[in-house]
C-alpha cells in the first residue's frame, strides 16, 4: 500500500469520524460534554442521561455494529483532578466492523448514580457491565443481572477503587472443624527487604 492511499484512507476515516461527532452534537445537544482526538481515536464525552440513546443511535445511524470493551476508571487520586467532578468515569470502546472505524465515550457518575444500561444496544455489554459494577461498585439502570462478576459470594467493597486497600480487608481459608471455606480479618504485612533505589544505583 503506497504512502499516498494511506493517507488518503486516513482522511476518509477522520472525516467519517468527525461526521459521527457533529450528527451526535446535532441531535443531542448540551449532552455532549466535549469532543477531542485522542491517540487512535475520536473521543466524546457524554452526560450519563444520554448514553442508552446515544449508543442506539450511533449502532442504528453510523454502523457501529459492536461494542469491543466497557470499563470503569477511578479518577479520585488523579494529578489535578477537581473536587467537584464526578469520581467515575464508564468509557465505552465501539467499533465499525463495516466502516473500520474507532470511537470512544466517556460518561462521568458519582457513586450512587445510575447509569443507563446498553445491554439492549449490545447484548455483550451484560459482563463488562457486571465487570464495572463489580469492580468499581457502578450501578447500571435497567440492568438484566446485576451481580458481582470476578469477586466471591459475600465480597465487600469494589477491588479496584483508589481507597481499597492493596492486600484486601479479609482472608480466605479452609476450616478443618467447620468443614468449610471461612474468612477472618487480613493479617498480612508489607515486607521491605531490599532497600528501594533508582535503577542504576550502585548498591556499593
């Protein structure tokens, strides 16, 4: 492939794209927070209250045929990140299997909101849902199975929030006398046995 139809494909590919960001402006307005380019795709930034109608549209109007991952992210402990911003944010991996195109989108929660489940756009968002839910404790609306996915039966807290705890908050193990797996409190403790150094350090 010359260097010259590769950048002609690119463009064709950004245009679509951009394309797919003004008819989403158009129809949803205000509800599109922003819009940027990011490493390898367009990336928006939608109000939860828009994301179901959002993601049918764009399925429906633009052939994104697939959804590829969803997944949650704790911005609590981020560089910079307000106080009054919303702690979570769902982001949303879609992909255009006829089109070969990219987008991503982004909706902020707090806990305790509810975000509008997908699984009627795309049946395979019902475990990367679950996954979210389990791990960073969001709540998806209108779910069809909203239970714990990667974590055991009784689980407490969502693993893969900023504030849990690295070696966990229990232990697991099995009780000859009761016949059965039971849980008690965590005792492991961090053991530094090397003192930390930068890499190249002469340790002399």
């Amino acid at each position: 492939m010359t260097e010259k139809l590769q950048d002609d494909i690119g463009t064709s590919a950004s245009a679509e794209v951009s394309s797919v960001v003004a008819g989403l402006r158009d129809k949803f307005g205000d509800l599109v927070l922003d819009a940027s380019e990011g490493l390898d795709c367009q990336v928006v930034l939608l109000h939860r209250d828009a994301i179901a109608e959002a993601c049918h549209y764009l399925k429906n109007e633009h052939a994104f045929e697939q959804v590829m991952d969803i997944c949650g992210v704790d911005l609590s402990e981020m560089p910079g990140w307000p106080a009054d911003a919303p702690r979570f944010e769902v982001v949303y991996h879609l992909l255009s299997v006829s089109k070969n195109e990219r987008l991503r989108l982004k909706v902020g929660v707090n806990e305790r909101e509810l975000v509008d489940s997908v699984t009627e756009v795309w049946s395979t968002a019902n475990w990367f849902e679950r996954e979210a839910f389990d791990m960073y404790g969001i709540i998806f609306n209108h779910h069809p199975d909203l239970r714990r996915l990667l974590t055991d039966y009784g689980f407490e807290g969502h693993p893969l929030r900023k504030d849990f705890p690295v070696t966990g908050r229990v232990e697991m193990f099995f009780d000859e006398a009761q016949w059965r797996c039971v849980y008690r409190p965590n005792e492991v403790q961090e053991r530094v046995l090397v003192d930390r150094t930068w890499p190249g350090v002469d340790r002399g």
